[in-house]
C-alpha cells in the first residue's frame, strides 16, 4: 500500500508537471525556447550592440595590418610600398580635388589696412592668401626673414588659435609658445593657415554645435571632410614652395598644435615632399575617437590608420611628438554631438610610439617625444620646436635662439579684427564650396551609376547595368550591391551565430495572437521584435509576412497597439487583414546612446546598418522555419527612420520580395547637405544620420535601383515636413523611369500621394502589398 500510495503521489507530479509545461510551452511559439529576458529589451539590444562595437574597435588594432605591405629594402622602395595607403587616405579624408597652381601668394589689404602687419627683429609679418580648390582659399600669414631663409615652414595653430596668436601679434600665449614668430626668428619662411575654430552657437534657430561640426555635416555626405579641406589648404603651401624655382631647393617642415597638430600628421603621411614634421597636443591612442568632436570623425579610418600607422607613413623622415598642446573642452549634447578633448598622457603617447617602432623596426629611425612635463604648455614646447628646426636645416654649428620677450604691438586690436574678418571669410567659402558640390553631387553619381534618366548623359558609371532582361539588370546591378554593401553601409566580415529562438506570449486578440521574440545574431548582439500570427491560420497553410518596421525612438509596440498617430496600428492591422506580421525594434532608439553607437561604428569603416542589416537577415532566416510563413513573400513596410531603412535594408537583404518607403523617400543628398533649407539634416540634433560620400555614390534613386526590379512603393503625404513634394518627385521621377521606360515594368513602381502629414497612410499601399503578395484579405 505504500508503494501504492507512492506511485500515485509521483503520477500525481509527473502529471502536474506536464501541464506546467504545456502551459509553459502555450506561451511560446512552436519550435522556440520560453522567453525570460526582463526590463527594457529594447535598452539590452542597444547596450550589447554598444559592446560588440568597443570590442571590434579594439580588435582593429591587429586588424589592420593585413592593409600595409610594407618594402624595408630601400628608404625610396618602403616610401613607395605605401603609396596605396596613402591613396586611401585620401579618400577616406576627402582629398580628392585637385588644387589650383599658383605663382605667388596674393597680399590681402584694403583701403584701410595694410598687407604689411607686423616688423620683428629679423623678420616681417604680411597677410596673405592662396589658391587651393575650386571657390576656396588658404588665408592666414606670412613670416619672411630679412635674410635668406633656411628653410619654408607652414606653422598650423589649434582651432582656437589664431595665426595671430602663434605669431605673438594678439595676447593669447606666453611668448615662448610662439611657435611661428620662433622660427621665424630663427630664419625660416613661416606660412601660417587660419583653421576653421570650434565657436559654439545655435544654427538657424535649432541645434547647437561648434563651427567645425556645421561644416563637417554637409562635406561628410559630399565626400569631403573640413579635415580634408584644412589638409588641401597645407598641401597647397608645398606645392607653392616646391614649385618657386627660388625655394624648390629649401626643406620644407610643417608643424602644428591641437587641431593643427592633426592636421600636420594628416598633412606629412600623405605629402613626402615634406621633410620634417611635428605634431604636439594631438599624437596618441585614437581608439577613443568616437568620443573626441565629430568634426574629426573619419569614416574608415580605424580600421587601416591609428596615430602609429600614419606616423609610420613620415618615416623615415623627421618626426617630432610633443605631448603638449592639446585643448581641452567638453561639448554638451544640445543638438550637436556631444565630445570631448583631453590631453593623451604621456603613457599613451609612449605605448603609441611604442606600436611604431614595432612596424618599422627595419627602418631603425628614432622619433623625438617631448613629453608634458610638470606644467603642459598650451601650444608647442619651445624644445618640440627646437628639435624639429634642427631636423630641418641639417646645420649642426647654427643654434637655435628662443626669443622670450612678448611683441609688444600697438596693432592688436586692429589684428584682432583682421583674424575674425579672415576666419568669416574662411567659413564662408567652405560653406559655398559644399553647396556647390551638391550642386553637382547628380552629375557626379550620374559618372558612378547611371540610370539613364538624363538621356543626353551618356556615360556607362563605374559599371554598365544591362536593362535589356531582368535577368540581365539582375546579374550587372551586382557590383554596385557590393559597393554599397562594403563601402556605404560598412559590413562585418563575420557569420550569424545560431538563431536560439526565445518568445512568449503578449497579445491574445480576437483576429491574431501577438508574441515578443528574441534571437541571437552576432555574440553579444540580439534581433528582438514581435510577430503577430492570425488565429485563422490552418495547418500547411503559407501565408505572406510583412515586415513592419517604426522609425525614430520607436518600438514594436507602437506598431502594433495604441493608434499612435504615426504609425495607425499598421502591423496588427495588416494581421486583422491575414498578414503574418513582423515588428522589429531597431537599434535607433536610446537619442545619444543611439547615435553614439554610429560614432563607433563610423571610424571601422561602418554604420548602424552595419548591425541592423544582419539582425534583419537573421529574422528571415528564423521566419521562414515558421510552418506558415511563405519564404518567397516576405515584404518590408517602414515608415519615417523606418523609411530609411526601406532604402537600406532591403537592398541588401535579398530575401525581401518587396519594399515600401513611408514618409521618408527624399532627394536624400540635398535632405543631408544643403544649408539653403529649413528641412535640411545639418540644423538638427540627428547628428548620425550623415553618411560617407553618398553625394557621389547613392541618392535614394540610385538605391531603389538596387531593390528593382523586386516592387517598390513610396508614400508620401502632402504635409510632410521632411521634405517637399517637388524634391520627392524629382528623385522618384528617376526611379520610375527604371522601372517604366529602361526595365519595362511599371507596374512594380508606384507612389502614394496623399492629403496628410507624416504618417502610415495604409491605403494604396495595402493594396500595393494585395497584389505583389498575390493575397486576398479576408
């Protein structure tokens, strides 16, 4: 009887242990594990992809070096072996335009002051400027000793600095921080460019942000960079004094500090006409970059170059690091980016150079470190500054004399004045320089893809697309996926781990049943949305999806239930219609924790889309296990962000049948750069959303062309104030000229105009999705 009793208690568990686990497994979808993940998911999917980031920017350190071949048999033969490296970085820079010959520097005087500004012992002072660009000019001033000089010099100050100030002709620094007047003293031609400085404002009433971010934003989508243009300024003083028959013989050095300083790295690895280069108050570890300003961000340039790498391309040249001069400021999130600029200590600066001699040990080249000692100088220390004239002249018998007296100069005032006029001058033309750019930006993309819209344009772009079949435009459109693919959205050379499939129940509505679901995508990095199943559903029975995607700061949630005005419920409507539905959350949501995480992934070479094209992957890969879904009709809807998206994801991720561009479709080059309209991107606080050089490679024309000849629909509202009706036109006008007049389906191209403001119209476009999904709504 006890053994009796006993068995009937077991039975008793085992069978209440089965329910549990039928009730268990009634929360979850068939096939997945029970979802457990508590609080903020959506926080959780940002924080891990923020990990995953910070770990590959660290593993780009040994990344790198597959990129460098270097030659050490020969000075001459390690130079040349890295001119690819040099080429790159070009681009990467945005040196890319040829700069304008010139015979002499033009003074710059007026009716009321003199080019003439200042006489010192042994020198004298002029104001001057250069051709460098197309509508762009170096301006700033010219130190010409009273003897014949030693050597040509171009002295570049911190961004806030001024030539004045370098020059001693403005208080500002102490005497023998004086860097350009020191050597001008010393018997050098010194050049000293004006920089853009770091002025902090409000733009047109909205965001606020330094100068050097305002001219940043539109350049970046240009494919320049005002880094790239302060280089070219640099770069144009050596070819002025290389090309003077009178000083192609003289050395030429070029020295900077803090922003200056960066730009004399830039400058030295990419010109080896220069023979001496120091760099103070920048040289160190940049893998913090994503943390420094923005108008530093280099798109690209960590996964080839840190500080080592672009020191590596000055030797065996002279190098001079001095740890001293670097600003410091904090820039507070107020529509710019937030980021700050500190000193690298002297132990990053030492484990940097460390790094160097490691990649040229053959070289055997000493590199001079100044370090900061028990007071950092706040411009270059007079010993940087000393070692890097004797690197230059190469005379062991001349010394070098540090003049401590100040200038005492009855002109300050007036030379106050000329630097504020000079740097208005300087803004201005950078500024006009990119709007004229966008003003060709369509010619330009015309030469790399050309779709045909503009008849009288008969160039092939990079690659000839065949519209003669489908087929054919298939089979030619695939370089240009790869160019995007690798050189637009940035990809991670890595494979998706296994889906381990988590979900639970959240939604049990009369029409469809709603569950959170979470897979894995990278280590550390998960998808997360919800699917909405229709409670009509029949065994074998395979049914479309749509995918439904929200836009910005927002969630899954949103799209499914509430009537945000926005969105209108879209997803769980198009379920109440029969769809499958899918709600992703997408990684921009969070504001700066969000954009932050473009900062990290911009200087890999790497964008958001970089995450959330293969989370997006992994969710097909995980719905077509589904028994109901049909694989070959899988649909992506995004509305705003999520718009973007449309344009982004789907070209990319080929499993998509179709896409759909809600309130966001956009002469998207103009949308980014142009400072001529309210509507535009460089007055807001979306500081991420500039990406590199698509001024020359992908409007959203040109990346329709890569969902084509799969369907494609826009929609767009009347009121929608991300743009206007005419500029949306234009663009889509190029569209459907492929699809109608070059592929012969027109059909599979279609816009929405309605009498609306930003939102999910869900009329025309539900019928849109009806038909190519070939599915009648019950």
């Amino acid at each position: 009887m006890k053994i009796g009793r006993s068995r009937f208690r077991m039975l008793g568990v085992f069978f209440a242990f089965a329910a549990f686990n039928q009730a268990a497994s009634a929360q979850a979808i068939q096939g997945t594990k029970p979802l457990e993940i508590e609080g903020d998911i959506a926080a959780q999917l940002v924080d891990g992809v923020d990990a995953f980031l910070l770990s590959e920017i660290e593993r780009s350190v040994i990344d790198r070096e597959k990129f460098w071949h270097r030659d050490f048999s020969s000075p001459e033969a390690y130079s040349n072996s890295l001119n690819e490296n040099r080429s790159r970085l070009s681009y990467r820079l945005g040196v890319r335009d040829p700069r304008i010959e010139f015979d002499s520097l033009e003074y710059v005087s007026s009716t009321s002051s003199s080019q003439l500004v200042h006489e010192g012992e042994g020198y004298k002072v002029y104001a001057v400027r250069w051709p460098v660009i197309q509508n762009m000019h170096g301006e700033g001033l010219w130190l010409v000793p009273d003897t014949e000089p030693l050597a040509n010099v171009i002295a570049i100050p911190d961004a806030d600095q001024t030539p004045e100030m370098i020059c001693g002709l403005v208080p500002g620094l102490p005497s023998e921080c004086q860097f350009a007047r020191q050597l001008a003293a010393n018997g050098c031609c010194v050049l000293v460019p004006s920089l853009i400085s770091r002025e902090y404002k409000i733009r047109n009433g909205r965001s606020k942000m330094t100068n050097r971010e305002f001219l940043y934003r539109s350049a970046f989508v240009l494919g320049r960079h005002l880094v790239g243009y302060e280089v070219q300024k640099v770069l144009a003083c050596v070819d002025w004094f290389r090309g003077d028959a009178s000083r192609a013989s003289q050395p030429i050095g070029v020295i900077g500090t803090g922003e200056g300083g960066m730009i004399a790295l830039y400058a030295g690895a990419l010109d080896t006409r220069i023979d001496s280069v120091c760099v103070s108050g920048f040289f160190g570890d940049r893998q913090g970059i994503w943390n420094e300003p923005i108008s530093r961000n280099v798109f690209g340039l960590l996964e080839e170059f840190g500080d080592a790498e672009l020191a590596s391309m000055i030797l065996p040249r002279t190098l001079v690091v001095d740890g001293n001069g670097s600003p410091t400021l904090e820039l507070p999130s107020e529509g710019g980016a937030p980021g700050t600029l500190k000193p690298q200590t002297n132990e990053q600066v030492t484990r940097e150079l460390f790094r160097l001699s490691r990649l040229t040990e053959p070289l055997n080249v000493t590199v001079e470190h100044v370090p900061i000692g028990e007071r950092e100088m706040a411009a270059t220390h007079p010993n940087a500054c000393e070692v890097f004239w004797k690197g230059l002249i190469h005379e062991p018998d001349r010394s070098y004399v540090l003049q401590n007296s100040a200038i005492a100069s009855p002109q300050s005032e007036r030379n106050v004045v000329r630097s504020v006029e000079r740097h208005e001058r300087q803004f201005r033309e950078i500024q006009q320089h990119n709007e004229w750019l966008l003003d060709e930006a369509a010619s330009t993309r015309r030469g790399f893809f050309n779709l045909g819209s503009n008849p009288s344009d008969k160039r092939p772009g990079m690659h000839t697309i065949d519209t003669s079949t489908i087929a054919g435009y298939e089979k030619s459109i695939e370089p240009y996926r790869d160019y995007f693919r690798d050189e637009v959205i940035g990809r991670f050379d890595l494979p998706l781990v296994d889906l381990n499939a988590r979900s639970r129940l959240v939604y049990e509505k009369p029409n469809w049943t709603g569950y959170e679901v979470v897979l894995d995508v990278f280590p550390g990095v998960i998808a997360y949305g919800i699917l909405c199943l229709p409670n009509d559903l029949q065994p074998n029975e395979k049914r479309p999806v749509v995918v439904c995607q929200h836009g910005l700061e927002g969630r899954p949630q949103d799209i499914v239930q509430g009537d945000h005005p926005a969105y209108h419920d879209f997803a769980s409507k198009l379920a109440e219609r029969g769809y499958i539905t899918f709600a992703p959350q997408n990684l921009y949501i969070g504001k700066d924790r969000f954009r932050t995480l473009q900062r990290k992934a911009n200087p890999l070479k790497k964008t958001l889309f970089s995450v959330i094209v293969p989370q997006h992957q992994q969710i097909l890969n995980w719905l077509k296990t589904l028994p109901n879904v049909d694989g070959e009709r899988i649909a992506f809807y995004g509305l705003s962000y999520g718009g973007k998206s449309a344009m982004r994801i789907p070209p990319l991720v080929q499993d998509y049948c179709l896409s759909i561009c809600s309130a966001d479709f956009n002469d998207w080059v103009n949308k980014n750069a142009t400072t001529r309209e309210n509507y535009s991107y460089v007055w807001t606080n979306e500081y991420e959303i500039f990406e590199y050089d698509l001024g020359s490679t992908f409007n959203y024309a040109e990346m329709a062309a890569l969902i084509a000849p799969r369907p494609f629909m826009v929609e767009r509202g009347h009121f929608d104030g991300v743009g206007t009706d005419e500029r949306v036109a234009f663009e889509f006008a190029k569209v459907r000229f492929l699809y109608a007049a070059r592929l012969g389906i027109p059909e599979r191209c279609e816009i929405d105009w309605f009498n609306g403001p930003h939102t999910i119209n869900g009329k025309r476009t539900f019928e849109f999705l009806d038909r190519h999904l070939r599915f009648s709504p019950r």
